[in-house]
C-alpha cells in the first residue's frame, strides 16, 4: 500500500448481514494513519436501516450509517473523522462490516482516507 489513499472498495451484491469487505492489508511495519470513513449505496434502494463498521482485524475503529431506513442509490452516511493509527503485520486488513443484510441487486463503496509511512 502506497500513496495516501487506497482504492475504495466494494461490496459484494446483497451481501449477508456482518459481511467483511477487506479495504487494505498493510505491510508489515507500515504505519497508516486512518483519517476517516464513509459509504456511499451505488446500486440499489436500501430497505431497512443500514450501519457499517471500519475495522482493523476484530477492533472496532468507527461506525457510520445511513440518516434513513431505505437510502437510495447514490446516499452517503456522513463522513466519520477516526485519526486510528495502526501498525501493520502484513497479514491483518482494513475492513468494512455492513451490519445488516443488502437488497437484492444492492452493493455499497467503502471509503477511507490516511496517511501511509513506511
């Protein structure tokens, strides 16, 4: 992982509820300052309340959701400010939870912003 942003990524299609998505896997030593998190629904009216979780192996960094039950496409939750910083052991990714089960032909982009040093 290079640079200062990592790739956003998706989930995949009406993914079960607790469903990890792995952002980024740091190096081993490599020092990422996660600076904030927010998702954006790309495909598909949500249908029930939607919350998500940035993660770091099992560690719980944040969590942001939805301002509504059924957000539409294109809706984003407000941008979480984290200032997390970790250390890398090469194996343990940054991950993105969905707490909830996605409709049917629904995905979701997980977004971050950091600081890399190596």
């Amino acid at each position: 992982m290079t640079g200062v942003n990592p790739p956003v990524k998706r989930s995949a299609t009406a993914a079960a509820a607790n469903t990890d998505t792995v952002i980024v896997t740091p190096a081993m030593a490599q020092k990422v300052k996660i600076l904030t998190f927010w998702v954006t629904n790309e495909a598909a009216a949500q249908v029930a309340g939607m919350n998500f979780e940035i993660r770091y192996g099992a560690q719980i960094l944040g969590i942001a959701g939805f301002d509504s039950a059924s957000a539409v496409v294109g809706a984003t939750t407000k941008t979480i400010i984290l200032n997390a910083e970790i250390i890398g052991d090469g194996v343990t990714p940054i991950q993105a939870r969905n707490l909830t089960l996605l409709n049917t032909g629904s995905n979701v982009a997980y977004c971050i912003t950091c600081e890399v040093t190596a």
